[in-house]
C-alpha cells in the first residue's frame, strides 16, 4: 500500500534525479564563461540556479543563497519583478524585434529621450548596443572616426588605467587591463597606454594625502598624453569607480582634473558606466555623483536590471554633428541592440526606480552598509574597504600594519580554495577577485533590505574570522 510518506519520498527522489542530470548535463555540453572548467566532475557539479525572488536566488535542489553580487552587478531590482517580464510579453506580441538600421521604433526613441534626459551636460545623442564590451568597442570606434572626420587622422589611441576591466572583445580588450585576460589573445588592437590607477590604499605616491594622489594620479594621464603625442591619443577610458582590483573610488578632484586634461589636449574623456550607472552609486550615472561630465557615457547591465540584454553609448551633441552633414554615417551597429523588447524593459524598468524611490533607498542605507563593512576592521585579514553606494570592496591581507599581501599561490588558496566555496555554503553569492590584491566584493540588488544588507555583512564576517589559518 502506498502512503503519503512514499509520494514525498518519490516525489524528493524525483526531484533530486533531475537536480542531478541538469548538473550532468552542464557539465558535458555547457561551456561557462571565465570558468575553470576542470574543476567541475561527477563529485563536483556546477551550481545550477533555477529560479530567483527580490534578492534570493535558489538552485536545483532547493538551497537558497542570497545574490551579493546582483547577478554581475545587473539585477538592480531584483528577481522575479513581473512588471518586467509582462513588459517583455506585451512588446513581443506587438513587435518583437526590428533592427535600427534605416528605421526606428517607439520604445528606442522614447528610451533614448529618457536616457538624454537623465545624463548630465549636453549627452543628448544614444546609440543602442547590446552589452556592456558592444558599448566600450561603439565608443572607441566613434572616438576614433570622430577625430578622423575632423581632421585628426593620427588620433587612435586610447588610455586607461591599470587592472581596469572594460569587456572582452578584441577592441575593448586592448583597453583592459588584467594581464590574465589578455596574454591569450595577444597581439592587442594598437592604441591602449595604461596609467596608473586610483588605489589609494596602494599608493606609492602621496600615500598620506589623498588629494595630492587624486592630481598626481591625474597628471600621469597628463604626462601619458604628451609621451604618446596629444595628436595621436583619442580618448580617455575610466570608470567612475573602477571594478577590477576591488572598488577604487576617485580620490577628491580626480575626475575633475581629468576632465581639464581631455579638454587641454582635445581628448576624448569617456566614462564606462556598464556597472556604476542606474543607481549603484545611488544616482542615475557615476557622473552624475561626482559632478562631472564626460563626453560619451558608456552603460548597460542596470539598464534593464537584467531582465534583457542591452546596452548604450551615450554621446555629446558635438559628437554627432559632424555625421549630420552631408553623406557622413557612423559605420557600425549590431543587430540586436536597441531592439523592441529589450527598451520596453529598460522604460518600465526607469519607470520603477522613480515610482520606488530606489536612488532614495540606495542613498538611506549606504552609510549603514559601509559602516557594518567597517566593522570588519575588527578582523586582522581586513586591510581596506571601500566603495560608493552598493558597491563595496574589502582588500584581504595578510599583515594589516604592513599591508603584506599574499603571494598567487596563497592568495588562490584564499579564494578560489576556502572564501569561494565557504560563503557559497553558507548561502552567500559574493566575489572573490584576485584581478590585483585578494579583494572580496559585494555589490547587492539595490532593492537589498537593512536586515538583508546585514546578513550578508556578518555572513562575511563569519567566513572571514578563520580565513588566515587557510593559508
């Protein structure tokens, strides 16, 4: 005879079968992206994430783990918003797609206008990618033409910083700067002079003065400019806060000292925004919290918060006009950016941070969150936490009074061979990145609760407090 205790018990067997032949299948057939694939066996399944709510996601057999990362710094508000998904439903049964070659749609125009009003100065003019790296190439492709079409052939090169990420592509590649990221795919596209970047807590000059490090730091873009040949640098690439190395903040005056450099020397400023826009620094573009105006605004991830894939180069008036003459066009695009469902997700999606007050949100509970972070000082392992908004880094170390680092061996054994694994068990989603210094970074959905914040934060705190005796 049948009882209900055997229908549960199928029923959990049942579910535990299929957990396991999706992590069987992943690993036979799924190719994952910036991965150790040989880590992964029969006894060491990919995770496999099935469905997610607010800032909670679950996996195949049930574990919840709370998302610390917003999914790669994207799911601003969350999972599962179903005024998000509906959006997405609507538009695909009136016009799923049309390309932006030649013609338009309303949702690329209206989100357009939106996007031109939000950005600060005169970034009037968007031009729809599909991703952050589509973004990045768009802008160095149109830095590059802009020069050329106004005389100034020998203008291609670009700057950017030390360890700063800025996508994948062969073009935005070149820009990057994590060696491990490159070495592969060399010889890079030509251009790219790397300066220093905006790691205070690494600086070797003006270490005890911030503002001086800000204008030293700053001068050395000045002093790259005039080694290159002002008539041969393009423009200047840097984020808001940069990622890669774990969360470097622009020291006070920094991106206003760069701003007069570019100007000077007729240079491009450009500020990749794919992670620091759309409130993870609590406004709507990391130009916008520090004042300061670019020429072209490079953003995608928080645009849609991740409900569709899409992206945007937003560029000054002046940028455009030399394409409004005559037979002139900006030769490049991509088929799916800008396309009718992904802007109808990022309208609704702007829609709901205004009706929510989600730049508010972020603003109220930053202070809060960087303190509970703070706290961590507590821990011999924490050298420096930093970061704007929901977007934090905490540097690891292994002598906080001499700011010894570890050694790759040992920094790997940290991260990829205890923090990874630990905070996962405990249901935490964070990052632990070695792109530089052992940094581990949280950067939660914006929508991220006080008690949610602070779970994560003692979570950390849990892993940490035995972290050094891994080593």
């Amino acid at each position: 005879m049948t009882t209900i205790q055997d229908i549960i018990t199928d029923g959990i067997h049942a579910e535990k079968d299929e957990a396991h032949l999706l992590a069987e299948k992943a690993r036979r057939h799924l190719w994952l992206h910036f991965s150790r694939m040989g880590r992964y066996s029969q006894e060491n399944e990919i995770p496999v994430i099935v469905r997610g709510e607010g800032s909670w996601v679950w996996d195949s057999r049930g574990k919840r783990y709370f998302d610390g990362i917003s999914s790669l710094f994207t799911s601003q508000l969350g999972h599962g918003r179903k005024e998000l998904a509906e959006a997405a439903a609507k538009q695909s049964e009136e016009l799923a797609y049309f390309p932006l070659w030649t013609y338009a749609h309303p949702n690329a125009i209206n989100l357009a206008a939106e996007l031109a009003q939000l950005a600060p100065g005169d970034l009037n003019r968007v031009f729809f990618t599909s991703g952050g790296a589509e973004s990045v190439e768009s802008a160095w492709k149109l830095a590059r033409a802009y020069h050329r079409i106004n005389g100034d052939q020998y203008k291609y090169k670009a700057i950017t910083r030390n360890i700063a990420y800025h996508g994948t592509t062969m073009g935005a590649l070149a820009l990057t700067s994590v060696p491990d990221y490159r070495t592969p795919f060399e010889p890079m596209a030509l251009g790219a002079v790397k300066v220093p970047n905006t790691n205070f807590y690494r600086a070797r000059e003006h270490g005890d003065d911030a503002v001086a490090f800000g204008r030293w730091a700053a001068d050395e873009i000045e002093r790259a400019i005039e080694r290159e040949g002002a008539d041969t640098v393009a423009a200047i690439f840097l984020e808001p806060v940069q990622n890669a190395g774990g969360c470097f903040p622009p020291p006070p005056g920094y991106l206003e000292r760069v701003r007069e450099i570019a100007t000077r020397h007729n240079v491009l400023l450009v500020f990749d925004e794919t992670i620091c826009a759309f409130g993870r620094l609590g406004d709507w573009f990391g130009a916008n919290k520090f004042n300061v105006t670019p020429d072209i605004i490079t953003c995608a991830k928080g645009i849609t918060s991740a409900y569709a894939p899409l992206g945007a180069m937003i560029a000054s008036d002046r940028l455009i006009a030399p394409f409004l003459e005559g037979n002139n066009s900006f030769l490049h695009g991509f088929t799916f950016a800008g396309n009718p469902v992904s802007t109808a997700v990022a309208l609704k999606n702007l829609e709901i941070f205004k009706d929510e007050n989600v730049l508010g949100h972020v603003n109220e509970l930053s202070p809060k969150f960087r303190s509970a972070l703070e706290d961590l000082y507590e821990l011999p392992i924490v050298g420096n936490v930093r970061g704007e908004g929901f977007f934090f880094g905490i540097e690891l170390v292994k002598n906080r009074e001499t700011k010894e680092s570890f050694t790759a061996e040992e920094s790997d054994r940290l991260l990829r061979g205890y923090l990874s694994g630990a905070l996962f068990e405990e249901g935490l989603i964070c990052r632990s990145d070695d792109r530089g210094d052992p940094v581990v970074q949280l950067a939660p959905p914006l929508t991220s609760t006080e008690d949610e914040l602070m779970w994560a934060v003692g979570t950390v705190r849990k892993i940490l407090s035995g972290a050094l005796e891994q080593i």
